[in-house]
C-alpha cells in the first residue's frame, strides 16, 4: 500500500503528468480503482466532493480517488 497517497478531492493537488487513481463512472457501486497518468483535468471548480474529474492519458475519464507521490 502506498503511503504518501493524497486525496483526489482538491484540484491543486492534481497536476497534468501526475500518477493518480481514478474511479470510473461504471466502478462506482464497486468502488474499482483504475490507474493511470493525468492528460487533462475536466472539473474546473477548485474542489469537488467526489473527486476531480480527469481524463487519462489512456483516455480512460474518472473521478481522482488518490494522487499517488
């Protein structure tokens, strides 16, 4: 498990490059998390409840669970 882990949920913790964990819309009953690198941020506001929004550079969309450091 890692340890620095930080939480998805404040978008200037999220920069583009940055390995993060994302949820997709499909995993949110279950809560699987996918991995991936930030292409682009989609959420604008500077926070938001269920995490921000991103697009991966796989191109998966999710919303940011944890930014791994």
């Amino acid at each position: 498990m890692e340890t620095n882990k930080i939480d998805g949920k404040t978008r200037k913790h999220i920069k583009i490059g940055a390995q993060v964990e994302v949820v997709q819309k499909q995993d949110q009953r279950t809560g699987k998390l996918t991995e991936g690198v930030v292409k682009k941020l989609l959420t604008n506001s500077p926070t938001h409840p269920h995490g921000i929004k991103v697009m991966l550079v796989s191109g998966i969309v999710g919303r940011v669970k944890w930014v791994l450091g």
